[in-house]
C-alpha cells in the first residue's frame, strides 16, 4: 500500500515537472441566457453577467480570439497565430447567441464560431437566417451542426453525407458565405466522417474532446473544452481551461 502512494506520489511529481503543453483552447458554450431553454440542461447556458467576466479574464490575460478559418490560413502558410489565440464556439443556433452573446462579445472586440443546426433554423428561440447573415458581416464565421443534431456515428453513410452535405448546400444556397467548419452533434465521430467532410469542402470540425490544439492537430479532430453555467464563478471558468491543459499534456505522455 505504501508502495503505491510512494509511486503515485512521484509520477504526480513528474506530471507536474513536464514542460506545459503547447497549443490553444476552443471553448464549446451553447445558451447565454439566465433562462435555459430546457430546465433539464441547465447546465448548457451560461449567464450573460458570467459570460461577460469570463470575456474579461480572457482580455486580462492576453488572449486574442480567432475563427477557425483564421486558423486553417495559418495552417496553410497565411499569416501567423496571435500569441495566445483561443477560439469561443456556440452549439446549436440559439436566438440568444445574436440577441445577448454578440453585443457581449463585440463590446470585448472578440470573435467567434456559432455552429447552427439547420432544420432548427427559423423555429422559436433559434437563429434567423437573417441574424446568421448579420452576424457574418460582423466577423462571425458560421459553422454546421448538421441538418438534425443526429449523432453521426450511429448513421449509415447516406445518411451521414446528406446530414453534413445538405446542412452546408442550405445554408450558401440561402446567401451565407462558404461554410467550412462543422461541429459534431453530441461530439460523436470516427475517422470515416473526416472523408466525407473532405469530400463535401469542410476544413474543420470540432469534437468533445478535452484538448489543446496546434498547427499538427488534425483539423477534423480538434479539441475543445465544455464551458458548463458555473457553480463557481470564475474559478470554475480557470478550472475547464486547466483541464485543457490538463488533458493536452496527458496526450504528449502517451
Ligand atoms: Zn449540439
């Protein structure tokens, strides 16, 4: 028993000793609203007060928010990342993303990815083609997450193409700009999605994975980190982006 402890004890040490992973988070938020659409997942909405002071312990510590289309030009030789890039992603298309998450975000001057699910668009307390469109004039890159929120993986191919192929289509043929990210709905994927999306022009898409990101990361694979409505306030807020860190580096072990 001593043993253990002993061990345990020296590889926490190690762990702790290793240089900090290198790489940037993408934070995963979905409702910024005190009043979740659905009181059974209250923990997908943050408050926008809350929102707010996480924007300004971001600002504070010297982060620049990018889009994911920032980072694929980097990653093909156009420009160079800002020193401590992150990048803020919205899941499912909420109304509230343009009525209460822009104006926050904007009076920060920051960015974001805001990740629809097109058969959603339009219905009560979603996004509006038109604010989609606003919002990409703002500098917002918009993203898919799918036609029906279908988990991919338990699809035939079919049926998984026309769920990534036709969520794409809709959204340009209605007059948005290319859409090249997608987001994986309940962060279900396998390597034979990333063919589809290949195929179908997409460049990125993000999971569920705790992670940090790099130039070597695979774009269809990348790394993100659940911002939950704290119990803690900003404590919990450091927290999920130390266990990006936390995961990130357990990743460079094994
Ligand atoms: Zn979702």
């Amino acid at each position: 028993m001593r043993l253990i402890g002993v061990a345990f004890l020296i590889l926490t040490a190690i762990f702790f000793l290793l240089p900090e992973p290198e790489g940037f988070p993408i934070l995963e938020y979905h409702q910024v609203t005190d009043e979740p659409l659905d009181p059974d997942f209250e923990v997908y909405n943050v408050p926008p007060a809350e929102f707010a002071a996480q924007l300004d312990y971001l600002q504070a510590q010297g982060y620049t928010t990018i889009t994911l289309q920032d980072f694929m030009r980097v990653v093909h030789g156009k420009g160079e990342l800002p020193d401590k890039p992150i990048v803020l992603t919205f899941d499912d298309g909420y109304a509230d993303n343009y009525s209460t998450m822009l104006p926050i975000l904007e009076a920060h001057n920051m960015t974001a990815v805001v990740y629809v699910i097109t058969n959603e668009l339009g219905k009560k307390n979603y996004l509006t083609l038109e604010q989609l469109k606003d919002m990409q004039r703002r500098g917002i890159e918009i993203g898919s997450h799918t036609a029906d929120h279908l988990p991919l993986t338990s699809l035939d191919k079919n049926a998984q193409r026309y769920q990534i192929r036709d969520s794409k289509i809709f959204l340009e043929w209605s007059g948005l700009q290319t859409i090249y990210s997608l987001s994986y709905p309940n962060g279900a994927f396998n390597p034979e999605l990333e063919e589809i999306l290949r195929e179908e022009n997409f460049l990125t898409a993000v999971t569920g994975e705790a992670g940090l990101n790099t130039l070597a990361t695979n774009p269809y694979e990348l790394y993100r980190v659940h911002i939950r409505k704290p119990r803690f306030g900003l404590t919990e807020f450091k927290f999920r982006l130390w266990k990006a860190n936390f995961f990130a580096k357990l990743r460079n072990i094994f």
